[in-house]
C-alpha cells in the first residue's frame, strides 16, 4: 500500500518535495529522482534510482506516480508522457509555458477519459486559504464581493521579464480566486506603478463579485501574501504567518520569510499527503489540468492589458464534462 | 487672546464641533449657535448667542471666527457669506454639493487674496494618517508607489443615493491620498459589485504612484477606515483603531465603531485645536478652497465612470497661485 | 471662567503640563511658572511670571491653583503650603518621599475638612486603562479575578537605587490595580532574577483577586506598559500602543517609545483637563491624597520584602470619612 | 524500514496518535489497538490487530514499539513492561501517577541502561515553543530572565479535583520551562483566586530566571496557553494560534479552539514522525523519564504550598548519568 514516487527535478521545490516525501508523507517512498545533473540526480535519489532522462524515469516500471518539479518549460510534455504511460503526475504550475500548450494536456486528458494530473498549485491546501473557504462556505460572512489579493516577492529573479509578473506569479491569484470565490473571471483592468512594479488587477467575475491584486515583484522587505474576503456580512482574511513575536531593538513584531518555501511549508506537505492518498482513493483533489489551463489563458489575456490599458474581456472556452 | 467662535448647525457633527470647542480646546470659546429649530439652538448655545438665521451669526460682530456644519447644500454660500465678511471660516465637508459651487468659492477667496476657509477634512489631522505621511516624508520606505485605501461604513445613510458613495464617501479618499502621496490624480478606473457596493476604485497619478479604493457604503459589521502605504523599501498602515482587546465566548479581538464620530474623535479635537492656533498666528492649516474644490471635481468625474465602465481622464484646471 | 494656574518645575513633566495647559487644555492659562534657574523659569514661562520661589508662587493672589512638578523630595512640603493657602494642587507622583510624610498630607486635608490635593497618577486618565475599567464594570468579563502587570523602561535613571524599583515604579502598579479592582492589597510576594531586575510581585487583595507584576527596570528594547484584566467570563487588555505598523528590512511591526511622555501622552491631557474641570466644578477627580499615601505605603512595606523572601501583611490604616 | 506500533489507548488522544500514524507520519504503520472494550478497539484498528490485554499487545511479536494513551493511572505500568519487553515507548503525560511511581520508571530504566521511553510532553514540539528556544539559543534577546506561562483551559473536566491543576495541568508549564530556560526550579509560592481558581505560581530556578505561570482551569472563554520569554535584550511570545482573522457583528478578532486537540495538532504530529525517526536513528528526543519525573515530583511539592500559603523548596534528587 505504499505509493512508490518519482520526481523529476532536484532544484528547491524539488528536493523539498522529496524531502517532504521521505519525512512528513505517509504511505509513500522516493523509488526514482531524476536531474540532467547525474551526480546531483544521485545525491538526492538516496537509496531511490537516479535518473538523467526524466521519460525514462517516467516509464520505468517501479515508479507507480510522478512528481514533475523541473523546468517550467518542460512541463507541459512531461505532463502529457505520464499521461500517455497511464501514471498520476503531480506537476509544479504553471502546468505549461502558454495556455495552448496548457490545452493540449487537458486535450489529452480527455481523450483518456480519466483526471490523471494534478497541477501544484499548493495554496488550495494552506489552512488559511482553506479556512476562508470554509467560512465562505458556512454563510457566516454572507454572500462574497470582494477579494483583495496581495502577493509580494522580496525580489524578482534575474530571470523574470515583462509580463512574468503575470503570467507566473499573478496566476496564483487567479487559481486561488476562481477557487475561494467558485467563480469565473470575466473582465479585467490592470494599472502599474512607475517601471511596471508594482501592478493592480482588477478582475470582474462571472458572478459579479471583484477580484483586487496587488501584485509586487521587488516589495523588497520581504515575501508576503495577504488575502481577505469581503461579504455582505462581514470579512475574513489571512492572519500573519508567524508563530511568535518580538520585541527587541525598540521594535515590537515578527519576521517576514525570504521567498515562499517556508510560508506555504504546511501547504506543500498538506498538499502530498492529499495527493497520495488521492491515488489510493482514486478521487482527484486540487487544481485539475483544467484548472491549470484557465490559470494560464487568463494570465495571458492579461498581459495584454498591460499593453493598452484598456479593459479586456477574458475568454477561456468551455469547462469539458471530465472536470465539472 | 481667546478665539469667539459662532456654529452653524446642531446637528451630529456641529454639537460635537461645540463639545470639543468648550472641553477639549485652548484659546477658544463658543459664543454663538445657529439652528433653524430655535430651541435646539438655545439648547446647544449655553451661555452664548442662540440664532436662527446663519447669515446674521456671520455677521454678528462678536464673532469672530465660523464653523459650518449646517447641511451639504448650505456650505457653499455660507462659506461665501464668511470670505464677504471676512472671518475665518472651518467648513465641514464637502466645501458645496457641487464641483462648479466648490470653484465659486475658490475664485472668491483668490479675488480676496487672503486664505480664509478651511475645509473639515479632519483626516488630515488623524494620528494615523499623520504618522503614515511622516514615515513617506522620513524616506522610510523608499518612494511611494501604491496607496490601499479601505472604507466601510456600517450602513449608507437612507438619503444616499447612486452616486454619493463617490461624492459623499470617497472624497475623503480623494482628499487623503494627494495629501499623502502629494500627487494629483490623472486617470480612474471603477469596478462595482452587484448592487454596486462596494465598489473598487483605481487612481493613477502625476507621479506614477497607483491609489486602489474599496468603498462600502453597507459593509454591516462595522465603521472601519484603513489605509496602506506601499514604497520601494517597505510599506506603513493604520494599526487597528482599538486601546484593549478582549477574550470573550470563544473570541478575541476588538469591537468596531458605529460610524465616524468615535474612529476620528482625536482627529476633530486635533483640528479644531489647530484652526484656532492657525487664526492666531495667521497660517493656514488643513485643507484648503482648493483642495475642497479638486476632491468634489474629481468624485463628480468619477462618478461618469460608474455609467460607462470605461477608464476616465480628469481634469480639475491649474492651482491658483494663493494655494502654492 | 479661565482658571490661573501656576507650575512649579520644568523639568520633562513641568514643561510638558506648561505645553499641556498653553495648546490643549480648554478654560485655563498659565500665569507663573517656578525654577530654582531663574532664566529657565523666564524661559518657560511666556507671558506668565516667573518664580523662583515655590512658596512665593504658592501664595501670590493671582494664582488660582498649582502644578507641582519639582523633584519629589519637595513633593509633600509643597502640597502641604497648598493646602494652607487654601489652593488645588495637581501634585505628580509620589505624593511624598515617605508614607509618613505623605500621611502627614492626609492628615492636613481631614483637618481642613476639603479636597484639594490630586496625585498625578495619570493612568486612571488614559483611554486603555479607562476602557479596561468600563469593562469590568460592565460585567462584561464578570468577576475580576487576576490583574498581570508589565511594566518595563527602556533604562532606569542613573539615580535609581535597590528600592525604588518598588518606590517610585511599581506604586503605578499599586495605584492603578486598586483603582481598576476597587480592592485593597493585604498581602504581598515577591521573586527577583538575578541583579535584582527584573522583579515578579504578586499581590493578594481584600476581594481574593490577585494582582501579578513584572517590574522591569532595563528592558533595554523600550517603554512598555501592559496589563491584562481576567475575569470568571473573560479578559480585557490593552493593544499595543500605536497606530501605525510598518514593513521593512524583513519585520512586520510596531516601534516602541523611549519613555512615558509618548506612551501617556493622552493620558496627561485628558487629566489635565479633567483637573481644571474639576475646580470649576468643585468635583475631585483622579487620585486622592489618601491613594497617594496608600500607594506610598504599599510600596515601603512590599520594599521590606525583598530583603527577607518573605510573604508580607500589608497595612496602611483606615480610610478617612473624606475619601470615602 | 516501516516501524511496526501498537497503541493502548483509544479515548481522544489514542485515537488522534492513530490518526496522525495513518495518516501523517512517514515510516510508520499502526499494527494493533488495545482498549478494554473489544469493540472499539477493533473499530479503530483498521487491517491492525485488536487486543483488550494491554501486555498481551506489549509482548506481541509484530510490535516493535508502543504508543501508551490509555488512563493516567495505568501508564507506569505499561511502561516498565515496554521497558522489560526492550521496547521503544512513548508514554502521553503524565509518566505516572505519582512521583514514586514516576520513579521507578527511571530507575528500571536506568537499570537497563538505555532509553527507551519518551514521554508525551508534545509543547517540546510545537513550532511556537521551539521558535521561542532557537531564539533563546541564538542570543537574540540576551540572558533568559523571566518567563510567563499563561494556561488557561475553558473549564475543568469534572473528574477535576483540588490539586489537579497543579499535578495534572501545571505539569505542561514545569516541564516546557525547565526545556526553555534549561534550568532547574529550586523555589516555588503560590497565590490562588477564590475558590482555588485560577492559581498564580512563581517558580525560581537555579539560574535565577524567574517562571510566572498562571493556572486556570475555568477560564470559559476558550484553551488558551501562551508563553513570553524575557531575556536582557528583548523578549519572545507566541503570537495568536491562529490562521484567519474575521470582521462580523461589530467583532474583530478570531477564534479560540475548546481545547488542547486543535491547539497543539501540528505538535503532536511533529512529535510522532519525531519519535519514529528517533527509534530508527536511535538518538532518542523528546521528554525523557526523568524529565517525566521531574515534572509530577515538583508538581506534587508545589499542590503542597497550596494547604499552608507558604514558599517551598523544591527537591527532586540527582539526575542520574544515563540523562546527560
């Protein structure tokens, strides 16, 4: 009954999700790890086997599931391999580098016939984003209108162009919003600061509720995510993810995390746990591939907006039967 | 060396206006009252002058300062009845119902060449508010790029209607964040929730700097301001307006006020101690005509923007030189 | 209607009631102000006199009533000259140097048959602790049951010696505690860490609620005051005493204030204004000569304590029929 | 690699070690529930084996280590016999119902010369404690001079008697001080409201840290424990135990959990993957017999302060070798 997993990449998020998996996942064990790098794919395989070919990782007969945490690149066709071998992919969003590609999965999962992957998209499993669903669920804040999203990375990496603010850090928010609120963004406006750092989205959904983001590449000071839900009869919002409090130097207060590893640690280890018990139970959790796609595709259109200023109407087509 | 004020109006805000003017304030004494309803003003008036009609307080010759607080419609020509007479006058806000009556009395006191009127935007005197503007001024947090307004009443007035939670609610957003940010609003955008409230509004500015504004005229819960400044280098926010918390049946926290009048206690008493010291020493203090005038000229260009969802330019004319 | 009061000191709280009484104190004026440096008094002054002889200022008939803010050694002989001149006196705390001396105030007032003497024990005017009062009084956390005490300065002066950590810091502790309790201590225990600071003393009350403080000398991090009310169906507490929280170089939170003067500087306003409006209205507000002595003499009894590790019976006699 | 458990015990927390075997711990399964009633062994055993003979589980080859969460007066017992049998246990708090009992526990243990037993004091494992003694390690807030304990539970269960919030309760506060300060406590006093309810309780320590800890076993409102350290240069605290924050009804605030199981969820966790690592790597972790001695043996010396009112030395003999 134990789950024997294979993950493919060894950078941050993939050795924690092995780490995760070894120490802090019931029911599950690192059979195979997989890195273009053989010496590292081998330092962290342990006793697992190590890899260079992440396919050949894919179809060997040991690894019943895989975790894809490589390149964002990479994704989408690595997605599409552990589909075609039939195996559970838990795969690091963004599911695709664009959504047509993001369309292809789904496509693919389709003609399956059967909901295989799961995209990371790990903030539907921190207890505080939960804990706002439930409350949006028990009716005690009454009908939801707005959401106030803000997302700020400490710095953007050297790597990040243009529109990347949106296209990978702003689809957390779109993720998280579609799923707190059950609802479908329809229209968005978008203003930016001087440089384009930081910018404001505002999203119309199709249920009338409004979407606000905040969302910071350079806010410097350190990474923070905040959200509140605002309804008819009241609010709820992320409380601050700390611990303790100090009081030292003539300042009362608490840290901030450098990046988002320690912030959504619960939810990375809630969110494999869910997993792998998801496959023994054959129900799905979490974003589906669909899910995945829509993220994407309205990343993009937004983009656009930061082109014209003018207000774009958001266009994503038709959720197929397999993910109603 | 004390001040002889006379008060227009009794009614919520010009009964406190006199409480503050006799319990709370140096150099000051309230010799006469105004209501249309002479008992009431007699009530109010205590061992001052009880007058009905507001022009003959103006010109009554002990008088020699004024406090407006009569309705919204009367503010205009009762500030212009002040500037003819030549007394200092503090104006609740709005300065008049509308941007073209705002401008007669800005043309007025630039024809008179003297500063007179202020306008009661009591948030300008707001600890809070005034700590924030200190810490963007000390350079802090770097340069100013984002300011989140938050504003929640409990429930709108029953004499609101379609547009007033623009003209009547956000013109303290208006007014705040230029003072805050020093910059001049140049484009809107809207976004309204099913009924239209609450609705999320965005500024952009002359300096690049973006304003998003929540306004909710029936948030229910509670009366509740907030506002966050967002820089290069870190951010400055309102702390909860509370002195205790409380552990009770399952709950911690604090209570919210019912309206305005308890949040920004401190903030008339400040002002109100100020404009007196201001008439003193002859410096004007607080809000001018001008800026009375540029928050009711940009919500009435706002407001264009609910009917039409599209992005509006504003536009409110050159600052006269006395306003520099 | 405007009362003249003449304040005797100016050092950091002479100066600060001068300040106090000049820009926010409503129905009163400055007329004398005392230094033993004749230049400073001139200084402080203003248009008032200056003195550089208490007792000269005591008696000259145009002061009305008297701030005595000089060292504490003078405290008692002063009062004592007030009450023979038949004057209010706002007296800072202590009353006097010794319970004995401070009984002799006491015994001075009974004989005169009339309050005139308020102890400047300025929490009972401080919003927090008056919320925290209004609280238990409205059954709200039922009965009190414990009261925790922080109390904590950044640094004790260089004049501090063993004792005064008890004398001249914790009888705030003492004074407020019987006043947010309305009970007597009877019973004290006391534990110090090493060095003497900082100190946990727990006190034992006439009504069986326990009263437990922390008095800090060196914190070091800043000034702060703190205290927490317990009840059968609850607490209440203060919130930390700012208004703004800031983001920066990684920590989310608050500053801490150096000294007193920032922490109760609402609170030394409102009891001056209280105090003025008291004379007027010949009510005594605030501590009475009696809880100064009370205080006093709590403080030298729970002083003998630290010497021997012992609990210590409290005792400070019966209260005259003129504070009851 | 998968550690074999049998867990005696299926009341709240026999049944949540089960759970968080299952279900959360890596490299565990659970093989056998005993419990007096055969049904409701049988119900929480799943594809385990049932037992109503706690020895006959304890002496059962497939169990390779035990989880002991059955009543308090039986936990002595079964541990000398996990103790006998060679294996591994973790004992819930208390380790015995007296401090004799407690004793010959290490003594047995001592005798075999190798720890096998660990006792459930799960505080060691919280994220907030261990936050709180990495910043104490790290120097950050100097010297530990002081430490608050708060404990209140929202009512007593009614097999509560007298001295039970000291030997039952309390015992938490003993033993996460003793690890936070790593000191040991030589003196006790004791004050307790009327009715016994809440008790204040100072302990000093060997280092001269002085603990501070209230019990209070009605305190209705909510579980509520926290925890302030105070060193030289600042202090630690835990911050609220909470995820959300909501605005409803004219409340800000969140809510308290009824009792220790939501509260210290993440603890007890951390602390079964902790032990299961620790028998693999053989280091053992955690609060050992003799820190489970410990902690009943001062408890039992400090309910003895509550008859005469009086300070007590504390004495618990010599730490033998094997806890070094």
């Amino acid at each position: 009954m134990t789950l024997s997993v294979g993950v493919i990449g060894t950078g941050v998020m993939g050795a924690e999700h092995v780490r995760i998996l070894r120490e802090e996942t019931a029911g599950a064990r690192v059979v195979a790890v997989c890195d273009a790098d053989a010496g590292r794919a081998r330092a962290v395989a342990g006793d697992g086997e190590a890899f260079t070919d992440p396919l050949a990782l894919i179809h060997d007969h040991k690894v019943q599931a895989v975790v894809i945490a490589s390149p964002d690149a990479t994704h989408a066709d690595l997605a599409l391999a552990c589909l075609a071998a039939g195996k559970p992919v838990l795969c690091e969003k963004p599911l695709a580098a664009t959504a047509d590609q993001a369309l292809r999965v789904v496509q693919a999962e389709v003609q399956l016939g059967k909901r295989l992957v799961q995209v990371g998209y790990m903030r539907r499993f921190d207890p505080a984003y939960v804990e706002m669903l439930h409350v949006r669920q028990s009716g005690a804040i009454g009908e939801a209108v707005l959401l106030h999203n803000t997302h700020r990375n400490a710095a953007a990496p050297d790597w990040f162009t243009g529109a990347m603010a949106v296209t990978n850090s702003f689809v957390h928010e779109i993720d998280i919003s579609r799923w707190l609120l059950d609802a479908e963004p329809v229209l968005a406006r978008i203003s930016a600061a001087p440089g384009g750092d930081p910018l404001m989205i505002t999203l119309e959904t199709d249920r009338g509720a409004v979407v606000s983001t905040e969302v910071y590449m350079n806010a410097r000071y350190g990474y923070h995510v905040h959200a509140q839900l605002v309804g008819r009869d009241g609010t709820v919002e992320m409380a601050a993810p700390t611990v303790t409090l100090t009081n030292h130097a003539s300042q009362h207060g608490h840290a901030w995390p450098e990046n988002w590893v320690p912030r959504f640690r619960d939810a990375y280890r809630i969110q494999m746990n869910a997993w792998v018990r998801s496959i023994a139970e054959e129900r799905p959790v979490g974003a589906s591939a669909w899910d995945g796609y829509v993220a994407t595709a309205i990343a993009e259109q937004v983009a656009t907006a930061l082109q014209t200023g003018n207000p774009v109407r958001l266009d994503f087509g038709q959720r197929p039967d397999l993910y109603l």
